[in-house]
C-alpha cells in the first residue's frame, strides 16, 4: 500500500518516518531518495538502522553510486545495512538521510525498506513504506475497434481498449489524439431521446471506464488511471463523423504510468481504415459478385 510516512511508538518518543520520491520509473535516470526522520519527542545520542532492498545499490558513504549522507549525526554502511548514530533532536525537530545515485531493478514490484529506531536505548523494528517500481512511462498497448469505416460514414462509435504494462499504473494518464477531418472529441451529452428511450450522444462524447476525462482540441485525455498489469480501461468515442479521405488513420497515443511521470508515446499506436465499405468489416466495392475470368 502506498503512503507518505509511517508512525513509529517507541519508548522514549513517537517519531515520523517518510521516504521520498514514493515512486521510480523503469529505465529511469538515478535518483537521490530522502528519508526524513521528524522526533515527536526529544532524542539523545540515537540511532537509526536501515536496511536497504537488496535489489537497490549498496549503500556506501564514499563518493559515488550509493553514498549516503546525512543533516545530523554520524553514518556507517554495512553490506545493504545504514546506520546513523549519535542523533540529538528536540522535540519537533528532524533530520535527512540521502541515498544517493539509486537506479531502479530492472523488473517492476516492491523494494522494501526495515529500520530500527532507538531514541535513547532499546527500540522496535518497524517495515517503512514500499518504493513500488513502476514500468517506464510510454508502455502499455492499446487497440480500437472497429478497424474500418466508409468515408463520411456518420452516428459511429470507437472503442479503444489500454491494457496496463507490468509494473501496472499508479493515477497515470493516457492521451488519443483523434485525426484531423473527423468529430472533434466531447465530454457532454445530449439529453435528446430516441425513441424515448435512449439518449443520444453529443457528436464525438467520450466516455472512460476509468479516470476522468478531459478534451483539449482532437486530444482525449484520460486521468488518475490506477491499474494493475494486465488490467484495461476502456474509452469510448461515440457519434462520429468519418474523414472523407480514404487510407489508414493513425490515433497517435502518449501514456504516463504515475502522476509524477512524463506523457511519451507508446511503442504502437492505433489505427482505423477509411476506405469503399459500406459497414465496418464489409468487403470493399468491387470485390463482391465479380464473375471469374475464362
């Protein structure tokens, strides 16, 4: 479960414990992380133990990939084990530890953080938050269906269909961008019945199975997706007008695995067909009913 800080009792006091970023995207650049150690109580001449993830570089307090330095007392590594001793703190007060240069494993999933805590002896062995590791941002697929329309075909529907990479999806984001010459994208619908039954959309209304949906021009951005891998989010793009042009249209796709991530295209994006059918899925004119050849 992903939170910001954990509460820790203990003997003397109650402290905060918090790690920043939460989060790390495959293929990413190194990062510093931060843990940042609040006393609820006053501390004297304590210590912090943590033991790194085995998957993360050894922590190290020479200069380079994995030093750690921190805002207040002193710092030993011992394989994957930081230790931090002599902490002096006042009631309210806190302090830093960074990790420096970290690169993530190359599969995504959880890397585990264990401290011990002692204010001035004795102290209890908590579990801090998971660093959940998301996939890169960028991956992902996503496919439309139908695949083929006539030109200026009129009252369509689209439905796209995102299935989330390993690693999953953490309140990202997905972006379809509709090609120029057809409906423009809409986020309202009509209140007209048909057959007093039925509502009919507003020409271009997109619907999502998930996250908020915005537009912005022939952009379909969906928001605050939260997925596990293999899971999907369906958007709908219903009372379409068809280009006029026949040939393959693309609908170019970004996508961001968190919210703190960057919108990139993905490896493969979506295309439709415009071409002489009547129906989706019909055969194209010319090809029906044609007498062989002696």
């Amino acid at each position: 479960m992903l939170t910001t800080s954990l509460n820790i009792i203990q003997r003397m006091s109650l402290t905060r414990l918090r790690i920043a970023p939460m989060l790390l995207r495959l293929f990413g650049r190194a990062e510093d992380l931060t843990l940042t150690y609040t006393a609820a109580g006053p501390v004297t001449d304590g210590t912090l133990t943590l033991e790194v993830d085995g998957a993360l570089p050894a922590p190290t307090t020479a200069p380079g990939v994995g030093r750690v330095t921190a805002s207040a007392g002193t710092v030993a590594t011992a394989g994957h084990n930081i230790t931090v001793s002599g902490i002096t703190l006042p009631d309210g007060d806190g302090m830093n530890i960074i990790y420096r240069g970290v690169t993530v494993p190359g599969t995504p999933g959880n890397c585990a953080f264990t401290i011990q805590e002692q204010s001035t002896a004795g102290g209890t062995l908590m579990t801090l938050p998971d660093r959940s590791v998301y996939a890169q941002d960028g991956s992902g697929t996503l496919t439309v269906l139908p695949g083929g329309f006539a030109p200026r075909q009129t009252g369509v529907g689209l439905t796209f269909t995102y299935t989330a990479p390993a690693g999953g999806l953490w309140l990202g984001e997905l972006a379809v961008t509709v090609p120029a010459g057809w409906t423009p994208p809409s986020v309202t619908e009509s209140a007209i019945l048909c057959c007093a039954t039925l509502p009919i959309p507003d020409p271009g209304s997109v619907t999502a199975s998930a996250g908020t949906v915005s537009v912005s021009g022939q952009t379909i951005t969906v928001a605050g997706v939260t997925l596990d891998r293999g899971q999907t989010v369906m958007i709908t793009y219903s009372n379409v007008t068809v280009g006029g042009i026949r040939g393959s249209f693309r609908f170019a796709a970004q996508q961001k695995s968190t919210r703190f991530g960057t919108l990139k295209p993905l490896a493969a994006s979506p295309s439709v067909t415009v071409g002489s059918a009547t129906a989706p899925g019909a055969p194209a004119r010319g090809q029906q009913g044609r007498a062989p050849r002696n």
